[in-house]
C-alpha cells in the first residue's frame, strides 16, 4: 500500500487561495492515478479531482471545474492541487488518494492519506 501525506491546509477568506500537496511514500507504480477527495461533515466524501502518471490526463468534479488544478510532480512523488476562487462552500477535509484507475468512484482508491482541513470564512 502507498503511504500518502498531505499537507498545506488551513484558513482562508473567501476569493483567497491554498495549494495542497500530497506525497507518497513510493513510486507508484501499481497505483498510477492519484486523485483529491474532500469530506464536509455530515456529508459523505466527495471526488475533487484526478490526475494519471503523466500528468497529462486529469478529471474535476463539477463544482471545482475552473477554480482547481491538479498537477503532479514524478520525481518528488507528489501530486499537488492548487485551489483559486475559493467559497465556504469548499470548506473540508481533503484527503489525498491513489488508485489504479483514472476514475472519479471513490471505490476504486485503496491508499489514502489521514486529511488536511481546508477553512474558508466568508
């Protein structure tokens, strides 16, 4: 299993921005997508975005269309997500995920990192 750890959460006003990095603990390999989640509480997680090994191919939820980039890093292991626009709606744990598959289903990611809180105060 990969070991993920995220960092670069915190508070932000509205309009601000935050950038996120997740590092693994190896070359994955045999987990070739890393994607972002998030999870407000009393909701259920939700996908975020997703990029492939070469960074080339990537999805976004709806919501962050326009607002977020994901982009990873080969050679340092890390997969970043650069949040601009953001709303208190994006407020969250975001957490860091790898899967075999560029997907958007949460079932198919089988490493996650423990989560970073993202604050956005109106």
């Amino acid at each position: 299993q990969v070991q993920l750890v995220e960092s670069g959460g915190g508070l932000v006003q509205a309009g601000g921005s935050l950038r996120l990095s997740c590092a693994a603990s190896e070359r994955a390999l045999t987990r070739p997508t890393m994607g972002w989640f998030r999870q407000a509480p009393g909701k259920e997680r939700e996908f975020v975005a997703a990029v492939n090994w070469s960074g080339i191919s990537t999805l976004y939820g709806d919501s962050v269309k326009g607002r977020f980039t994901i982009s990873r890093d080969t050679a340092k292991n890390t997969v970043y997500l650069q949040m601009n626009s953001l709303k208190p709606d994006d407020t969250a744990v975001y957490y860091c995920a790898a899967s075999t598959f560029l997907t958007e289903s949460l079932s198919w990611y089988d490493s996650w990192g423990q989560g970073t809180q993202v604050t956005v105060s109106s």
